[in-house]
C-alpha cells in the first residue's frame, strides 16, 4: 500500500509501514508424516509483542490428543540452552526475551516404535516464567508403520531324464524368509552353454540363456517353484552349471548372501549325465 505525504510544496508517495506483528508462537514441521523409528524436525519461532520482556521464555511444544513425550524422544535442540519433558510437553529454554525480539529453537525428535499410529495436531506455546501466551495448533502430524523388509531366498536343484540325449530339468524355489510379505519378485534363471533350451514356466528372454522368473507377491513363511527345461546334445561334455539369481523385490531384502544359487551337473557324453 502506497501513502501519499505532503513534502514542501508537493506530493511525495512513501511505501506504508507495515504494523502486522509476528504471531508469539510459530512452528515448521520437517515432515508431517513419519514413520516408527525415524526422526524428524521442528522448528520452533518466538516473538515477543508485549511491551515488557519475558523472563525465563522457554518454547513449549503439546500433541493436542494426547502427551507429546508418550510418542516421541527428544534427540537435540540447538537454539535452547536445556531442553526437557515437563508433563505432556517438551520445552527449551530460551532465556529473557525483550520487547519486540524473537528466538528459535529446533528440536528433534525421534519417533517411538510402540508410538500410536495415526494423525495428530501438533501445539505450540510461548511461555515465560512472568507471562504465558496462548497455546496455538499447528500442523498435523501422522504416524506410520514403517517398511517391512522381506528376506527372498533362492535355491536350484536339477534332476536329469535320459531318452536320445539328456533332458535336465531345474527347479528353481524362491522362499520369503519375511518377516513382511514380498511383491514384484524376479528371479533370474541361467542354464550353462553346451544346452539347448527345452522350455519354462518363467519367461525366456529372447534367444537368450536366461529366464525371468516373476512371483507378483509371496506371503511370510511361503515359497513358490518355477522350472527351466533343457536339453544336452551329442557333444555335451563337462561340468554344466545353472545358476538363479534374485534381481528384485519389494521391500527392501536384508539379506544378500541368500539371493544366488547354483547347481552343477556333469556330462561324461550327451547322454550320460549326472547331478
């Protein structure tokens, strides 16, 4: 807004003094959704309208539906020289604010893993030990379960059927180990060179030596079978080894070291095979 001012013998226009005064209270929330087990930010503004200072100002934060310090635990507060649990807050002392200054306090917290799940308001105060100000809502913060690892395990084993050459068959098995359920699992299957590609319940790749073996979702506790079929010829000799090989899967899988397996075979001619 634009305020004209008379200026000697004419007009002058001089920007507006703007008088809106700062709320005594303001918070930014890192995140408004966190899950069990993280941490997250608040920051925390204090204003001082009043014309007389606030002594012993500490910045107070509540949950309004039920006790802030019941659902997380205070990690650091860098702009408060304590900081503490007092009934169903958390404060952080800021010291003697003067008429017209402000502080900032940010804490972090870290969310309990037995916190409740679900949403809540965040509340925010600054009190003085000489005067208190009203307490103000804040943003909603919502709690969630967090990501569920899934440990998928692979293994391979083969059995052979002999008519003019040999028809080796693998089985491939994928076990979720949990302790979540596992979705958009692909397991890769490879049969060794000197084979010749007999058929599969996974997809082929091409012209390739390798499967895609998918499983749309696995329970805890439950495994499933795919198996790739192929066959020697008369000039297959030597040691022949299939492999399968997790490649994806949702949640994260935690354990690495169960992802691969192999299984080997040896051929003393196209038609003797042994596994």
């Amino acid at each position: 807004m634009l305020v004209t001012a008379v200026v000697g013998a004419g007009l002058a226009t001089v920007p507006a003094i703007s008088d809106a005064v700062p709320p005594s209270s303001a918070i930014e929330v890192g995140a408004t959704s966190v899950a069990r087990g993280a941490t997250f930010t608040v920051t925390q503004t204090l204003y001082n309208d009043r014309d007389f200072t606030i002594t012993g100002g500490k910045a107070g934060l509540y949950a309004k539906e039920t006790s802030l310090p019941a659902m997380v635990d205070l990690v650091s507060c860098p702009g408060a020289y304590a900081c503490d649990t007092l009934g169903t807050s958390v404060r952080g002392g800021v010291g003697d604010v003067p008429p017209g200054e402000s502080r900032t306090v940010t804490f972090t917290f870290r969310v309990r893993d037995d916190a409740p799940l679900g949403t809540i308001t965040l509340q925010h105060q600054f009190i003085g030990e000489n005067y208190a100000f009203d307490i103000l809502d804040g943003p909603a913060l919502t709690v969630t379960q967090p990501a569920t690892a899934a440990d998928v395990a692979v293994r391979i084993s083969a059995s052979v059927r002999s008519l003019l050459t040999a028809r080796i068959t693998y089985t491939i098995t994928v076990q979720n180990n949990g302790p979540g359920d596992a979705t958009g699992i692909r397991v890769v299957g490879t049969y060794p060179a000197g084979l010749v590609y007999a058929g599969s319940s996974c997809t082929r790749v091409g012209t390739t030596r390798s499967v895609n073996c998918d499983v749309a979702s696995l329970a805890a506790g439950a495994s499933t079978t795919r198996t790739l079929t192929a066959d020697t010829t008369l000039l297959t000799v030597g040691s022949l080894t299939a492999t399968a090989q997790r490649t994806a899967s949702s949640p994260d899988d935690p354990v690495a070291t169960n992802d691969k397996a192999s299984r080997t075979c040896t051929a003393l001619t196209g038609l003797v095979v042994r596994c």
